[in-house]
C-alpha cells in the first residue's frame, strides 16, 4: 500500500514539473513571436499607412496582454501555491476582467480585419473607398470601449 503511494506521489510530482516546463515554454515562444511580429510590423515603412497592419498590431498587443496575466497567474499558482482568489478580491476580479477583455478585443480585432478585407477587396469601388486607416481606428476604439464594458457587468 505505502509503495502504491509513492508511486503516486512521484507521478504527481512528475506531472507537475512537466507541466510547469510545457508551460513556460509555450510562454516563451508565444511572447517571443508576438514580440518579434510587434517588432516587424511597426518598424517597417511599407506597414505604416495599412489598416490590416494595424488590427495585427491591435491583436498582438491584446495577445501579449492577455498572455502576460494568465502566464502571471499561472505562475503564482503552481510556484508559491497562490491563487488571486486569496490575496485580494479586488486582484481576483481585475485579473479575470483583463484575461477576458483581451481575448474579446483580439476576436473583435480580427472579425473587424477580415470585414475590412472584403471592403478593400471587392470590385466594387464605393466598398473599396470604405476601407481607410481612419475608420480602422475608430472601429478599433469602438471595439475596445465595447469589449471593456461588456467585461465589467
């Protein structure tokens, strides 16, 4: 019975520490390659005036964002065996509204991009001339304001 135990006890143990290392790796590559794409997409002339460079800039700040708090959490919880519930209400529901609120702005971002896309590749010209950087900001505002306040009820 006692060797049963160990055996479960090393194989938790052995769980965790592989989960703890798959982890950070996918932390890793994931805030790396969003950083590198961030890196490329705002220091390279031909992307400054381009409203689809502009959601993916918008989408990969929501991602690094949104990786950040859940990686952060994550972290505590399986490093010092802390959860947002314990240290503060107030942490706990900031956290969950952040979390949720990225994703949200990165799905808006994009059904935003591929509606601009069709705009700006449709044969007809009064859809084409609907697609500029100026109403990709504004849609872009409306959509953060809208995901901040449907995150907050």
């Amino acid at each position: 019975m006692s060797s049963t135990s160990t055996i479960e006890i090393s194989n938790k143990h052995l769980y965790a520490n592989l989960s703890i290392d798959i982890n950070a790796l996918i932390f890793i590559f994931g805030l790396i390659g969003n950083l590198l794409n961030l890196f490329v997409s705002t220091n390279h002339r031909l992307f400054h005036r381009n409203q689809c460079i502009f959601y993916l800039i918008v989408d990969l700040i929501a991602n690094i964002g949104e990786k950040l708090l859940t990686h952060i959490s994550w972290v505590l919880l399986v490093t010092f065996d802390m959860t947002a519930y314990e240290n503060s209400l107030t942490w706990c529901k900031l956290r969950n509204m952040l979390i949720h609120c990225f994703s949200l702005i990165s799905i808006l971002t994009m059904c935003i991009a591929a509606c601009d896309q069709f705009f700006s590749t449709s044969p007809l010209y009064y859809l084409r001339e609907k697609s500029t950087l100026k109403l990709a900001h504004r849609l872009t505002l409306i959509s953060v304001c809208c995901s901040i306040i449907i995150t907050s009820w």
